[in-house]
C-alpha cells in the first residue's frame, strides 16, 4: 500500500458579489495524510481526438473533525502531480475514503 500526502479542496457555492445572482465556487485546501487504497488507470473512449484518461483510485485519509463534518464538500484531490475529482466520499471514523475519476477542471484553491 502506498502512502499518501497531499491537498483535499473543498468548494462551497456563494453568491459573489452578494444579491447578484452569479454563483462561484469558493475552494480552500487541507492537507492530509493517508493511504492510496486502490490504484487502477482506464482508458474512456470517447467521440473526441483523445480518449480521456480516469482513474478508480481510492484514497483513504486520516480525517480530522473539519474533514468528518464537511466530506460532502469536497471537490478534489492533489496527487501524483495531477488534480484528480472526488466522485464519491465514505466514511469510516477516523478516515474518509475518497474515491477518484478523472482530471479536476474547476477551480482550485
């Protein structure tokens, strides 16, 4: 099993500028430590020049009270020198497994 430290952002939506009726994600970064779980690359072929590269890679994190109470605002994870999306988030105190799919495209903190 390999080992794992790296930034977990969190995005909570907020009107900006106040009473303008444009949202935008707000992002903030934690770094964690942890465990890589599960560690698996896929090919998703799709109509475009390229086919898209995922992965269903499963980090498991020591959760502090921060992470226990807010997992179901995070967005990404940092790791292996990509930005990757968190499609799923389960909790098992005191960690958090965070399951991963393809590269994160919104913003970062």
């Amino acid at each position: 099993m390999a080992r794992f430290y790296g930034a977990v952002g969190y995005g909570i939506t907020v009107e900006d500028p106040p009473a303008s009726g444009i949202w935008k994600d707000q992002i903030s970064e934690i770094s964690y430590f942890g465990d890589v779980v599960r560690n698996i690359r896929r090919l998703e072929e799709v109509d475009t020049l390229n086919d898209d590269i995922k992965v269903n890679n499963s980090i498991s994190i020591v959760a502090d009270q921060h992470a226990i109470e807010h997992f179901h605002l995070i967005k990404y994870v940092k790791w292996a020198g990509a930005v990757w999306t968190v499609t799923s988030v389960e909790s098992k105190p005191p960690r958090l497994i965070l399951s991963l799919g393809s590269v994160y495209n919104g913003p970062t903190a």
